[in-house]
C-alpha cells in the first residue's frame, strides 16, 4: 500500500511536472512568434528590381528562370537586397538587382552598387600574383623574406605558393577583434602585425588550413614587388584590363557613394545595420568591394586570356598537394570543384564570402566554357552558392539551345 500510494505520489508530481513545462513551451513558441519580427519581403514578386540593361531575347527563358531564383531567395532567406550578373563569351549579358540596398531609407539594390567582396577579393589578387609571376618579378617557390624581409623567419620556410594555397601554416582569423578590425592601413604590409608574431600553426605542406592572413602576407609581396602600393597595382593590372570601373577598396575611411548599406542578423533574426568595421588591413585578402557585373567581368578577361597567358590560368587552377600526396580543394586563389552543368560535369573555379561583415557573395568560373556568374546580397551568412550555380545552370541550358 506505501508503495503504491509513492508511486501515485510520483507520477502525479511528473505529470504536473511535464504540463509545466508543456505550457512554458506554449508559452514560448508563442512569444517567439508574436515577436518576430515581419518578412522583408512578405511577397518577393513584388519586390523593387533593376536591370542594368534590357538583355538579348535569345536569353528570355534563362532571364525569367534565374529572376524566379534571385526572388525566391531574397524571400526565402529573408534578404534585403541581391544582385546577379551573368558573363557568357565576351559579354555580360544580364545583370539585374532585387530588394532593397537600404531598407531604412527604401533605396532599391541596383547592379551598379557595390558589395564587399571579402574573402573572394582572392581570386582577383591571385591574377596579379600571376601577372607579376609572368614578367619575373615574383617566383613562387622563393622564401617569403624574399619580397618581405621585415616578416619574421618562423620555424620552417614558407613559399608564396603554399601562402597562396593555404598549406603554409599561417593562422586564420580567431576572433571577433581579427574578422572585425577597426585599424586602418594605407599598405598591405602595416596589416601584418596582427599575426607577424605568431607561430607557424604546423610544417608548412603537412596541412591544409584556410589563412585570410596568410593572404594578407601575399599581397605585402606584391606591393612589394611591383614596387607601388597595392591599390594601385590592382588598379593598373587587373581593374582597368578587365573593365572593371566600380570596382574598388573598402575602408571605413571612405567608401564609395554606391556602397550597399551592409547588415546583419540580430535578435530573432532581425536585419539590422551592420556594425563599422573597417577592412583596409585585409588588402588582397578581403578588401575589395564591387559589382556582379564587374566580377563577371574580371572572371571573362581571366578565361580570354585578356589578363594571363593560358598556362598561368591553369597554374592558378590547379589542386595543391600535401607532401603526403593528398590533393586540396584549392588552387592558388581559387576553389576549385566540379559540378553538373546542362547535364554535363563541369570544371568550377569560384569563390566565395560569407563571414566578414555585411556581405555574401558566389563567383562561378567555368573554365574555357565562357560562363561566368556572380551573386551578392548585404548581408552576411546568405547562401549565394545555390543561386549562383542554380543561375549557371539556367543559361548553360540557354547556351546549350542557341548553339544547335
């Protein structure tokens, strides 16, 4: 009987017990919902779009199927704005912007305003590397104190060529004040303090290990090298080659009039303001800020052969090994990967962003295919990727028609 009269006891207090915490759990869900805060696009068709220019009626179908991507995810992930561009051949031939680049003062995303490139500026520092690596100013395989005598020796040698495919042992950002600095530097060399003094994270070519410093000690060698600040060997011989006339470097000192306005999630997934940083220090590591359109077409010049012989293209987009044989997933600068494409395996060198402050972007290059795409929203941790290839895939469809 006293076990039985426990037992009733104890179930009757777990019972109890589980209603309470069914109705904290009611109670909750219905905070969390009643607080939410709205869609920013509660009808994504309705959203303000801008196209760069009307695009050729041989890309109609392709135009319309990658409109119902770009919306489908400014609605999806809840995006206050997103550009695309499509390059094939030797022009661009749709670029157009979704949503909004400020949500506060309602200024519709056009395809002239810029985003932060952030960790895809890479690809656009390894062409120059490349460039450099053509007239014999740089040789890859030389120790770094070679071109940066003030970067201290560590315990084992580290080469260009295993900064630039991440294999040298230099350290990744770490924390808050390394992703979101507030210095500001006039050269790629004065944003070497952060990490000069740090040890080598293991023996270079032992390991793979993503360094967004590591990039920032390449492009102190090619300012270096080309015996200019860095800035302006970008601009001499990669932007104005490939036409790229908004395309620029980000600093909180002074960003461009054609900026997005960046944001980020806050509370509840709220989109709110992003806080200042500034990226100056980052160089050819993550500075840079453009357009789709200006990357599509800095990704064209590069497979015309308008900015690198062929060979030096094929270096930059190939695997670096471990001195245990096993192949990486990186280039000089480039991810490198292969994806179906009209129903076809494709070569992709691409790019992406998604950490630092305010942006995500997508670069795709297809290799001798003459496709390139790039997608960018303001805000960071959006997936661009599955737009960008989900575009791609579109108007290789397109490409495919138009040649039978």
């Amino acid at each position: 009987m006293v076990v039985s009269e426990r037992f009733q006891t104890w179930l009757t207090a777990l019972v109890v017990t589980l209603g309470v915490i069914a109705a904290a759990g009611m109670s909750l869900y219905s905070f969390l919902t009643s607080t939410a805060p709205p869609s920013l696009h509660p009808n994504p068709e309705a959203a303000p779009s801008v196209k760069a220019a009307t695009p050729s009626p041989r890309w109609d179908e392709a135009v319309n199927e990658s409109q119902r991507i770009a919306r489908a995810a400014l609605g999806g992930q809840d995006l206050p704005g997103i550009s695309v561009a499509v390059g094939v051949g030797d022009e661009i031939v749709w670029a157009e912007a979704f949503g909004w680049a400020n949500l506060e003062k309602r200024v519709p995303a056009a395809p002239t305003m810029r985003f932060r490139l952030g960790h895809a500026s890479k690809a656009l520092t390894s062409a120059v590397v490349g460039q450099l690596v053509e007239q014999g100013q740089l040789d890859l395989d030389s120790e770094i104190q070679t071109y940066v005598p003030e970067f201290p020796k560590k315990a084992w040698p580290i080469t260009l060529r295993q900064l630039m495919g991440h294999t040298a042992g230099i350290r990744h950002y770490e924390n808050e004040a390394d992703f979101m600095p507030s210095a500001h530097c006039t050269s790629a060399s004065e944003g070497l303090s952060r990490f000069a003094g740090d040890p080598l994270l293991f023996e270079p070519e032992t390991a793979y290990k993503y360094s967004t410093f590591g990039w920032v000690l390449v492009s102190a060698a090619v300012e270096a090298a080309a015996g200019e600040p860095f800035d302006r060997v970008m601009r001499a011989k990669i932007f104005d080659p490939s036409g790229m006339t908004r395309t620029s470097f980000d600093s909180a000192g002074g960003p461009p009039a054609d900026l997005a306005t960046f944001y980020e999630a806050g509370w509840l997934d709220a989109r709110r303001p992003a806080r200042d940083v500034d990226y100056s220090c980052f160089a050819g590591a993550g500075a840079i800020v453009s357009t789709p359109s200006d990357l599509v077409r800095f990704g064209l010049a590069l497979d015309n052969g308008t900015l690198l012989r062929s060979e030096t293209v094929r270096m930059l987009h190939t695997r670096q090994a471990l001195v245990s044989g096993k192949s990486t997933e990186y280039g000089l600068g480039w991810m490198l990967d292969a994806t179906p494409l009209a129903g076809e395996t494709a070569e992709l060198a691409n790019h992406a962003n998604r950490t630092l402050v305010g942006s995500s972007v997508s670069f795709l290059l297809f290799p001798h295919r003459g496709l390139a795409v790039a997608a960018m929203t303001n805000i960071s941790y959006a997936n661009m990727r599955d737009v960008a290839l989900n575009v791609a895939e579109a108007f290789a469809i397109a490409a495919r028609q138009l040649r039978r």
